[in-house]
C-alpha cells in the first residue's frame, strides 16, 4: 500500500493542509485503489482508477472526499486533462457525490451513469433531498454539497452498455437494480474485475462479512436477488467493492450476500408482521444480528464507522419500506 503526502484543495488543485494524505493500493493490472476516507474514516469506501490510454475513476466518492481522490489521482500521473472518463455505479452520495468536483478538476473527463440516475446529476435537489430524508443533520458531516454537472459532460447507460478504456479493454455494463433502481455493475473486459457498487451488499475486510445493503427508497428484493444472479452469471474472477475493497472468494461472496439478503428481510418481515413499529424493529434486527456476527462487533470502532456508511436503521427501513409496498399491491 502507497501512502502519500499531496495535499490538494477541493476545487482547483491548490495545496490545502486539510486534505487527508492519500492511502491507494496497486491492485495489479493497471488497477489501484484510493480509500477515499469518507468522513474521516478509513477502510469503508472506495474509488478505483484504472489507468491506461484512456484512464477511468469509477466512483468518486463523497463531494468532502473530492480532494483526496483528486490528490490520489494526481499521486498515480493523471493530471487535470489525463482523465477520460468517470464512472459512478449508482448516484448515492457515498458514491457519486463528487461527480460535480471530479468533473471540476478534470475537465476532459466524461461521465457515465445509468440514464435513470442522469438528470439527478445534472439537477441534485430530489437527490439531496432524498439522502436528507435518510440522513438527516449529518448530511453535512457525512457528504458535503453535491455539485450539479453539466448536462453536455453526461454519457447515459441503459439495460448494457460500454466504457472505452483504450487498446481494446473495455469495461462492459449491465442495470443491476435492487440496492437502487439506477444501479449499473460493471466488467473489466482484460481482468473479469467486476465492479460491485451496493449491489452485493458490504463487504468488511476485517472479518471478511457482507452486509446488507437496503436502503430506502428503492430497495426490492426480488430485483436484488436478480441483480446478484446476473454478477455471478457473468463470471467474475474478482469482485470490487465500493465498501470495500477486492476480494478474490468469488462463489463464497455472492452466497453469503444472497444468504443475508434473506436473513434480513425474514427478520424485518417477522417483525412487521407482529405489528411492531420500526423503531422497536430496529432494535429487535440489529440485537440479533449482534448475536450471529460477533466478530464484527467485538470492536466498537469499526461497528461505529460502518454504522455511520451502513446503518442498521437505513437498512431495517428500506427493507420496511418494500414490505409496506408490497402489501399495500396486494
């Protein structure tokens, strides 16, 4: 792992002593990592570059995790014109949040989102509004101001698509629906590296668990289950997480991902049933899950930094949320 002392401001590229000192890791093939130290913590959110004839950042990270990725970048010679591209899985702020900053400090790029998630780039204010709702008085703490993007600099994704990436690799596109209805997976087409975004929950390094991942408002299962049948099918020889980071257990990810997929909507569904309220099946959710994940909760620190990017009661109240729709179709 690289660590390294630039220091950049967020808009133009001036020296800024509040910028965190890069932490990236060369994940072979012309593929690094930049922990983009979302809210001041490490080891929970990333961007990827892939640098080659046509370099490409996919994910930006948060708009206050601008500066770091843009030093990183810098770090790893790609300079404000090096850039050609910017590819976010999906418009959360966690991981499009930047799009506006990044687009700033590079103003070659284009950037590439699902045609549903576009115009919220290009206009943040049902976006913002949305995460508010999630977040609350720590979205400024968390995220930052997201930055519209000009309409001009947006490439549109549909159903599959393509990233040029130069000398015939590619990154290869499909809607992957379920965490998020404008939720893209993606494939290095030269090293099966299949970008996950939210889609195969989060993933904690230290204790090598997934996750889930269903926030509100559009978590679905049935589109999640699908989502995740469609990433195993296409074979990939290594997934990357957005949270966080690579992991090469392929088969055994994707299992653990599904299996508690189901873990948590049976335990939301019970609780909805019984005709608690969601603030008691929050709690009813998050002590059970302390008794099946002890590992994961034997430190506090890192309980409290993945709370804050993944907490138990977004998830509990995506999960609630499709329950409600579900039964008021039925």
């Amino acid at each position: 792992m690289l660590q390294t002392t630039g220091r950049v401001s967020r808009h133009n590229g001036d020296v800024d002593d509040h910028t965190p000192v890069p932490i990236i890791s060369d994940l072979g093939d012309d593929v690094y990592s930049i922990d983009t130290q979302m809210a001041g913590h490490t080891g929970i959110t990333a961007s990827y570059l892939i640098r080659g004839s046509r370099p490409c950042l996919v994910e930006t990270g948060t708009a206050l995790s601008a500066p770091t990725v843009v030093s990183a970048l810098a770090e790893l010679g790609v300079s404000a014109n090096d850039l050609a591209t910017v590819v976010v899985t999906h418009i959360h702020l966690d991981h499009a949040g930047g799009v506006g900053d990044i687009a700033a400090a590079f103003p070659q790029a284009q950037v590439v989102v699902h045609e549903r998630g576009a115009r919220h780039l290009a206009d943040p204010t049902k976006l913002v509004a949305s995460a508010m709702r999630v977040f609350g008085p720590d979205m400024d703490r968390l995220f930052g101001p997201l930055i519209a993007t000009p309409a001009e600099r947006l490439t549109t994704l549909s159903d599959t698509g393509e990233v040029d990436l130069g000398d015939g690799r590619r990154l290869e596109t499909f809607h992957n629906p379920g965490h998020a209805s404008h939720h893209v997976a993606l494939v290095d087409s030269q090293t099966g590296d299949l970008y996950t975004g939210d889609a195969a929950g989060v993933f904690v390094p230290d204790t090598e668990e997934i996750r889930p991942a269903t926030p509100p408002p559009d978590f679905d299962l049935d589109l999640a289950l699908s989502s995740l049948h469609r990433m195993h099918k296409a074979s990939p020889t290594r997934l990357l997480f957005s949270h966080f980071g690579p992991v090469t257990d392929v088969d055994r990810v994707f299992e653990e991902s599904e299996a508690e997929l189901h873990y948590w909507v049976e335990q939301v569904s019970q609780a909805y049933h019984a005709g608690l309220d969601l603030e008691h099946a929050v709690a009813m959710v998050h002590e059970k899950d302390r008794q099946r994940h002890h590992d994961f909760y034997s430190d506090p620190d890192r309980v409290a930094k993945f709370e804050e990017l993944s907490s138990t009661q977004a998830q509990v109240s995506g999960i609630w949320r499709w329950l409600e729709k579900s039964t008021a179709s039925t």
